[in-house]
C-alpha cells in the first residue's frame, strides 16, 4: 500500500514514549523501492501478537482483537487531536493488514480513508502534494467510494484556496462512469453537479461585479458577459437539478434564487423559495423560512402575505433578528389581534440572552407597553404574557447588578429596560430605582419624566400583578 508512505514520513516523527512498553515494527523495507529506510516505529501499548502472523485460529482471533484496540488507541489520539500520535498507529494498522492478509488482497477501507484524510488535514507537517496523493490513490482503490472521495479532495482544495483545481476535479469526476450508476451513486454525481455548479456561480457573481463595476464608468466589456452568461446557464441547470431533492440545500437555493433574481425571474425565484420552506417532503428548516421572509420583503410583498410567512417563522424560530421588523409591523396594524400578537412576538424575543442588551428590543416593547397603560386598555395581553415570566425575568433582566452595568454602558437600554421594569415590577423594582435615581443625579430630563410616568400609572402595576 503506497500510501502508508505517508503516514510513516509523519508517524516517524513522534518520540517513544519512556513510561510504556514499547513494539519495534520493521515492516518497513521494500513500501519504496529505492528510498532509504524510515526510523523504526515504536508503538506503546500495542500487543506483541499484533505484530505476528496470523497463522493459526487463535492468532487470527488475537489478530483481530489487536487490531480492534489499535482503532480505539487511533480513535483516542483523533479525540485528543494527537495527530502525529494518530499517524503512528494508522501505520501500524495498514502494515499488519498488509502483512496478515498478503495471500489476500484487501483494499482500503472506508475506515482508512476517513481516519487517514483527518490526519493528513490536520498535522502541523502536512502539504497539499501529499494530501492529493493519498486522495488519488484512495480514488483508485475504491470504486463504490470514488465519487465521495472525489468530493472531498474538492472540500479540500476549496479550503486551501485552489478553486480552479478544485473546479477541474469535480468535473473529471462528473465524466466519471464505471457500470451501470446505483441510485446512491447517482445521488452523488448530483451532488457532485451542484457543488461544480456553485463554482459556477461564484464565477458568474465574480463577472456581475467586473461587469457592474465597468458599467458606472460607461465601459462594457462584452467578453465579460458573455462568460457570465455561460456561467449563468451552467450554474443554473446544475442549481436546479439539486435542489428538486428533498434535503437541506440552503447554499444551492440561495444561489439560484440570486441567479433568478437577478435576471428578473422573480416569479420562479418565489416559487423554488415557497417549495422549499413549504413542502412537505422537505425536512423542517428555519432558514428556509428565513429566506422567503427575506424575499417578500425585498419585493414589497403585501403585508397579508408577510405576516403569514413572519408569524409561521415566530413559531420556529422566535429568537430571530426578523421579529424586530415583525414587532414593529405588528404595532402599526389598526386591528387588535395582531396589536396583541406583536406583544407576543416581542415578549419572546427577549426571553433569550442574546437580545438581552438590545436597545430596539427593549425599545419596541417599552413602546408598546407605555401605549397601552397610558391608554388604560388591554392591561390583560401584559398580565398574560407576564404571568408565565413574573418567576425568571427579574433575575433574568432586571437584577441590581444589571442596572449598573447598563447605566455604565448605555444610558438609551438603561432608560428603555427602567420604564418596562417600573410598569411590570413597580416603583420599587431594585433595577428601576437605581437607572431612576442615577438618572435624576445627572440631570438627564427624560430620566425625571420616566420617574413621574411610573410614579403616576403605579395602578397599571397592581393591575398586571393582580393585587
């Protein structure tokens, strides 16, 4: 097996370890002919019996056991990413193969390719030359795996910056037949498609941008464009074919809508975007949902339809960033229950830690919450929402420690977060009295007003508190 060469160039520069007992393996001549003898492996831990030949039943039996513990020991080194350590005991596990089973050929298993591309990615001496070899070979030597090593030498390249190289790849890997194609191997070559056509779409967006950018200057360049309009079609038709698959293709689908949308085809763009949020055969994605939120919104869709999509997005997902624009859409709306569902909507946003020191969330619910106790109506939709909150939220949001640091750090959140803690917790709120009373100590007006606001509609608290 050549490329245990590999490994062994990367395994020979681990140490023995002192602490342990150690096992010389000297299976090393003749893997290169010519080249000059690699240091001995020194292998701790291991059985002698790994290393004999499995002659009789209760050698092969110890064989396999052996063999078995040099996996955990390769898989314990990857945990701990030791990957020198990691590239020592692969050696040895391809070399006893090798040298138990040379009356019968036993090509590499999947194992090997995975355990093996992990190393050569991650050790400190690998290089792009030894990485390909070693892909190359594992392509040769497993046909029924051919087209998802193929993938992942592209993967590989791709991070590394070779995007031609990996373009060429996974185009000779398209051309690639060997019999008659299984359903799971023409799963692949579609993926395989796809993954060329976004290379193709990175291309065509490459050429928008020289284009667009010549065109403010009153230049066109019609070579530009015509490579782009190549691009385009390639792209497209690779785009298409994928995402008719039920899966998650959130990169493929945002790039065709982007090719769709930019040629005007809005319509179909709307289309492939409601498929893959809506139907059924797809499994549950939030970003789909997120995608077509998006899509209405850039095309001025009609309120009713946006609302539809954002609401069923709440549902999902109700920590999204599209809550604030749906809040905000909401509170604008003349009819009371979508008034009561922005209250929701904006309640849950601030019920994760991320939107805990938002100033527009707290804005948007402060807004909300000072329009319907000056107008003494729906008192009600806060009971509820707070009812379910009244037990977390003031050590959650409106402890002693918070006001501080918030008055510290943003006057505007301090002030928002004091007047909903005032209406929700009183004038005696810990988080209220401190932002209120540092306010007034700066002779901050707004601060003064709030105080009077609380003070004021101190009814509206003992109200939504029940007492």
């Amino acid at each position: 097996m050549r490329f245990l060469c590999a490994f062994s160039t990367l395994a020979a520069e681990v140490p023995p370890c002192p602490a342990a007992p150690t096992a010389r393996c000297g299976a090393m001549e003749g893997l290169r002919a010519g080249s000059a003898l690699q240091p001995t492996l020194h292998l701790p831990f291991l059985p002698r019996h790994f290393y004999r030949a499995a002659s009789s039943k209760e050698h092969r039996l110890n064989f396999w056991k052996s063999k078995e513990m040099c996996l955990n020991y390769i898989q314990d080194a990857l945990l701990q990413k030791q990957w020198r350590r990691a590239a020592e005991f692969l050696t040895s596990y391809i070399e006893a193969l090798e040298k138990d089973f040379s009356t019968k050929f036993m090509g590499p298993s999947e194992m090997i390719w995975r355990i093996g591309s992990e190393i050569l990615c991650n050790h400190s001496h690998r290089n792009m030359r030894e990485f390909s070899s070693f892909i190359e070979q594992m392509k040769s030597l497993g046909i029924k795996r051919y087209l998802k090593v193929c993938l992942e030498h592209a993967f590989h390249l791709l991070c590394n910056g070779l995007i031609d190289e990996a373009y060429r790849n996974l185009s000779l890997a398209e051309s690639w037949r060997f019999g008659e194609l299984t359903v799971v191997q023409d799963k692949e070559m579609k993926l395989i498609q796809a993954y060329r056509g976004l290379l193709d779409y990175y291309t065509w967006s490459n050429q928008k941008n020289i284009l667009l950018e010549y065109g403010k200057d009153g230049f066109e360049d019609s070579s530009v464009e015509q490579e782009m309009h190549s691009c385009f079609r390639k792209a497209a038709v690779s785009l298409k074919e994928i995402i008719k698959i039920p899966g998650v293709w959130d990169l493929f689908v945002k790039a065709y809508v982007d090719l769709l949308e930019f040629y005007g085809d809005h319509q179909e763009a709307r289309e492939v975007l409601t498929d893959y949020a809506y139907n059924s055969k797809f499994p549950t994605n939030p970003n789909a949902h997120v995608y077509f939120c998006q899509f209405l919104k850039r095309h001025g869709a009609p309120k009713k339809s946006l609302i539809s999509a954002l609401k069923i997005l709440h549902d999902i997902v109700p920590s999204h960033e599209l809550m604030i624009d749906f809040n905000t859409m909401l509170q604008k709306s003349k009819k009371r229950k979508r008034r009561r569902l922005g209250l929701e909507v904006i309640f849950a946003v601030l019920d994760y830690a991320g939107w805990k020191e938002n100033v527009k969330a707290w804005s948007c619910l402060a807004r909300q919450v000072k329009q319907i106790v000056i107008s003494e109506k729906h008192l009600n939709w806060i009971k509820q929402e707070w009812n379910s909150r009244r037990d977390w939220w003031p050590a959650f949001h409106f402890s002693r420690y918070l006001a501080k640091r918030n008055w510290q750090e943003n006057e505007s959140l301090s002030y928002e977060k004091a007047l909903v803690a005032g209406v929700l917790l009183g004038k005696d709120c810990k988080y209220f009295k401190y932002v209120s009373r540092q306010g007034c100590k700066a002779q901050v007006k707004k601060f003064r007003t709030l105080k009077k606001f609380v003070t004021k509609h101190s009814s509206a608290y003992l109200s939504i508190s029940g007492l």
